[in-house]
C-alpha cells in the first residue's frame, strides 16, 4: 500500500467483498434516534471534537476513512 493511504479506495485493490467508508457524514447526537440508547459505538475525541461510529455500521463497512482536526484517521472493527 502507498505511504499516506489509509485504506484501499479503488474496486482492484478492495478485494475484501467490502467497501470503506470515506469522509462519512456526522449529524449531532441528539438527532440520532435511530440509535438506541444501549446501541454499541466506536469513540474518539480530539481537540474538543468528538465522533460516535455506529458498530453495527462498522458490521458492513468494516474500515472507514475519517478526518479530525485536519489528520486522517482510519477506524475499524
């Protein structure tokens, strides 16, 4: 894989039957009714921003590309 790539984004390098999600869309927290309240997230904060990754999302995309405060982040499960 190139130095400075995250994940493999093209159809030839996935291979895995799955596809990562990149720069996924945020909504606040409570607008997220669909989610429920002992429904299983993936946390990260930093710089006093904060994401919830939906693990029953993570159960069909398995890697996704993210960016906070300007870096890349990858996040799995």
């Amino acid at each position: 894989m190139p130095t400075g790539t995250s994940a493999p984004r093209s159809p030839q390098q996935r291979g895995g039957g799955f596809v990562p999600l990149d720069d996924p869309a945020f909504i606040p927290a409570s607008a997220a009714a669909f989610l429920g309240d002992d429904e299983l997230v993936l946390g990260y904060a930093q710089g006093g921003e904060a994401r919830a990754y939906p693990v029953s999302m993570m159960f069909w995309h398995h890697i996704i590309n993210d960016t906070v405060q300007g870096q890349p982040l990858l996040v799995t499960y």
